[in-house]
C-alpha cells in the first residue's frame, strides 16, 4: 500500500515583525539579518494562538481540502517543540477539537526536522496497514523560546502550523522516507527544559545555538543526505520539479541546491516572509506551493530538514 498526500492546510499568526522591528529591540539591522540569512519578517502567536489552536486551524484547512471530515481519521501525530503542556499532548489536544474518534494521538520532538519524521512514521504506518487517513501537524511557537535579549536567535525564528492528509493509495504518493540522529554535537543547539532538576542560568529555557558551528554541519549532513537519497531511489536531480527544504537559512538552501545542480526556481521558499518555523517550515512552504498551483499532481517532490539534536531526514514524495 502507497501513502499519499491527499490535502494540505497551514496557519500563521497575524501578528508580522519585521527586521526593523527587531533592530528597535536588540543590536542588529535589516541589512545582517537578511544578507546572513534571508530572512525579511516572520510572525508571532499572541496568547490565544496556542499551538493546539494554531495546529487545529491548519487541521481543519488539510481536512477541507482533502474533502475529508476529522471522523475519517484514524490517527493523528504531532511534531514540535514548543508544547503548552507536558501532557496532555497537543496531538491530543488537537484530536479534542476536532472532535475525531477515539484514535491514537501523539506528539513526537525531533526539532526542526519534526516534520520529516513524522511523515516517516505514518508512511510505515500506512505501509504496513495499520492506518488508512492519518494527520500530520508540524506546529511551533518559536518567539517563546528565544531570549529577549539574544540577537543571535530572536532575528531566527517564527510561528505558525502546516498540517498534511497522508492516506493509504493504490497511486505511488511517498517513494521513500529517510530519518537520522546523531547526538554527539547536541550541545551546539539546545533549550533545556524548565524544571526544578535544572533550575537556574540566565539563558534557561532559550535557545543556545553556536550557529557558525550548526550551520557547517548542517551543509554538510544535507548535501550528503540529498544526494544518497536520489541515488539509493534511482531519481536524478533534474527528475526533481521541486525542493521543499526546511526554512532555517537561504545560504543553507542555495548549498543544498548547488549539490544538486538545482536552480533557486525550483525551491520553495517562505523564510523571506516566515523565518524559521522550525518543524512548521515544511508543511507550510509545501502547502503555500500547493494553493498556489506551483507543485501539480504527478510532480516529484525532495523534502529535507536538519535540526537540534542532532536530527535530519528527507523525503521523496509524488504528489
Ligand atoms: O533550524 C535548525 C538549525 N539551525 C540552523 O540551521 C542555523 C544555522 N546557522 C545559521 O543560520 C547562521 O550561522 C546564523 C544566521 C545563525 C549566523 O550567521 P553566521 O554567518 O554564521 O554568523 P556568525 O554566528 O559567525 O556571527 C558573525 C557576526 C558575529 O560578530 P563578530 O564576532 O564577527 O564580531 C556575531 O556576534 O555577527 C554577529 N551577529 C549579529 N550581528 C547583527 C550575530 N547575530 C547578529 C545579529 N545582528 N542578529
């Protein structure tokens, strides 16, 4: 059995804050933050646009345009970092509002490359016969987890959801899924749990990220990733019609289509409007190109994401 993307549906705060905004708050400038990044504006959730809510209203866009209702479902998983509970989860949370049936919901980190994995796991899910209509959710609330005060990654990141319909299809829909981790750098991007075990330093609870250090590793891991995916697929980089690359960097995008002999036309890009939405990044710049008729039914897909951890993956998608 195949696994197919039958619908796709995001959500983004209305609050915009562009670079100008940011350079009136800490030492920085609309120049730096786009040269160094290619980032213009991004948006930020204001306290009634939690995830559950910002992931539930990208549900129900996926649903509407699967012309599906949430009784179809028969599970639901959700990727972020940036929950409002420990439990209950916001798969959970999420399946509440939906009012869908009693089917499992759960939530899974894996950071910026959240949303790959979760895929991964609904095309074995799907492939085995275990689900039939499962719902993905990749949603952030990024802005809570940077320190006020820390230019090096408030200018970063950005709010928002992307949700995607994945069903069993006797059409090809997801050709291959590939996730990986390797923990050995993890310090180099981290946020630590806010609890009593780890009470303490200024930075708590924020992102501490040596960028430089991320971003080299980050190059080389996708490149590499990119390149062994088409070829263990058979698939060569001009077969391609879009690289839908998780939003951290436009320099880290540019390498990655460089490898791959791919022209800018080709890759969808939102980091300009967006910044990085961490595991949202993906579902929404693919939900962008889907309404906006640039990706067509039977084109070819390259997915890819790297994120904290450190975790990264691919996917190869007929759509
Ligand atoms: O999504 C998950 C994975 N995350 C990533 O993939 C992020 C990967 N890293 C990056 O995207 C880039 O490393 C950054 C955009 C974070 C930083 O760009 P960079 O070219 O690596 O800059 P840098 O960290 O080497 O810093 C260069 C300079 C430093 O000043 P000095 O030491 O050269 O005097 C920084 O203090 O830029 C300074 N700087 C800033 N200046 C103005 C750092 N942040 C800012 C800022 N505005 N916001």
């Amino acid at each position: 059995m195949n696994a197919k993307i039958l619908g796709t549906g995001s959500y983004l705060p209305e609050k915009v804050v562009t670079n100008h905004d940011l350079a009136r708050v800490v030492d920085t400038s609309d120049e730096w933050i786009y040269e160094r990044t290619g980032i213009k504006e991004r948006r930020q959730a204001n306290a009634t646009e939690t995830v559950a809510y910002m992931g539930h209203q990208a549900a129900l866009a996926a649903l509407s345009h699967a012309k599906m209702t949430p009784q179809d479902l028969d599970m639901i998983i959700v990727s972020t970092t940036t929950p409002t509970h420990n439990f209950p989860s916001t798969a959970c949370q999420i399946q509440g509002m939906l009012q869908a049936r009693q089917i499992p919901a759960f939530d899974i980190t894996a950071a910026c490359a959240g949303f790959i994995y979760i895929l991964s796991i609904a095309h074995q899910y799907i492939k085995a016969g275990a689900a039939k209509n499962v719902l993905l959710v990749g949603v952030e609330s990024m802005f809570r987890l940077c320190h006020p005060d820390d230019r090096s990654t408030l200018v970063l990141f950005g709010d928002g959801a992307g949700a995607v319909i994945v069903s069993a299809s006797e059409e090809p829909g997801i050709l291959a899924s590939d996730i990986y981790a390797d923990g050995k750098d993890g310090h180099l991007l981290k946020c630590h749990v806010v609890n009593r075990e780890h009470e303490t330093p200024q930075r708590h609870g924020t992102i501490e990220m040596q960028g430089n250090d991320v971003f080299k590793i980050a190059v080389r891991e996708l490149s590499n990733l990119v390149k062994a995916s088409l070829e263990q697929n058979n698939i060569e980089p001009a077969d391609i019609d879009w690289l839908i690359p998780h939003q951290a960097n436009l320099r880290i995008i540019r390498a990655v289509a460089k490898k791959l002999n791919m022209s800018l036309d080709k890759v969808v890009l939102t980091l300009d409007r967006h910044g990085n939405t961490s595991s949202a990044s993906i579902p929404i710049a693919l939900d962008e190109a889907v309404k906006s008729n640039r990706v067509q039914p039977g084109q070819t897909l390259l997915l890819e994401a790297f994120g904290g951890g450190f975790v990264w993956g691919s996917a190869l998608i007929k759509y």
